[in-house]
C-alpha cells in the first residue's frame, strides 16, 4: 500500500523559493566580499525569477521569463565554479538552477495538449 505524500508543491511556490536563494546568495556575496555587483546581481536576478515564478499559474506555457533566469544562472555560475573552483555559492546557484530548468523541462513535457 502506497502513502498518500499529499498534494504536489505547485511549481510557482518552488520558483518563488528559487528566487529567494538567489536573493540571498546575492546579499551573502555582499556581505562577505562587500560585492556590490553581486548585490545587484541577485536581487536583479532574484526579482526576474520571481515575475516568471508569478506568471505560471496565470499561463503555463509562459515560462521564458523563468527558464532564461534560469539557464543564465547555470551559465554564470557554472563558468565562475570552473574559473574558481570554489563549491560555494557558485555550485549551489548553479545546481539549483540547473534543478530548475530540468523541472520547466518535465511540466512542459507532461502538460496534456491544448
């Protein structure tokens, strides 16, 4: 007998989530570095991943917004991890973003046909 895990996480609450780590890796960047471009940065970013994460439920196939933060996100910190070689916060940032793309990838692939 399979459990009942409860309803799925809409993915406009996972985007929204998405957001705020990138929010966050941006104010740390600053904090840690004093890096006013990755303050700029992450919140700029952060607040475009949320627009797209907000326009999911109103249209499911509007998901550009969000897959090319996304996919730009896994670009930069991508390159930053290869040129430093540093785990954080470039990983992190990355893998997630990566997570996130895949996951656009599966709702577009499963949504029935309109």
């Amino acid at each position: 007998m399979q459990k009942d895990s409860g309803p799925p996480v809409p993915l406009q609450w996972i985007g929204f989530d998405y957001a705020a780590l990138v929010a966050s890796g941006g104010i740390i960047g600053y904090a840690k570095a004093r890096s006013v471009p990755s303050l700029a940065a992450g919140i700029l970013l952060s607040g475009l991943a949320g627009l797209g994460a907000y326009q999911l439920p109103q249209d499911p196939r509007n998901i550009w917004v969000f897959l090319m933060i996304s996919g730009t996100l896994v670009g930069i910190m991508g390159m930053r991890f290869h040129r430093s070689g540093w785990i954080m916060p470039a990983t992190l940032i990355a893998g997630t973003g990566l997570l996130m793309v895949a996951k656009l990838r599966i709702s577009v692939l499963t949504r029935p046909c309109q």
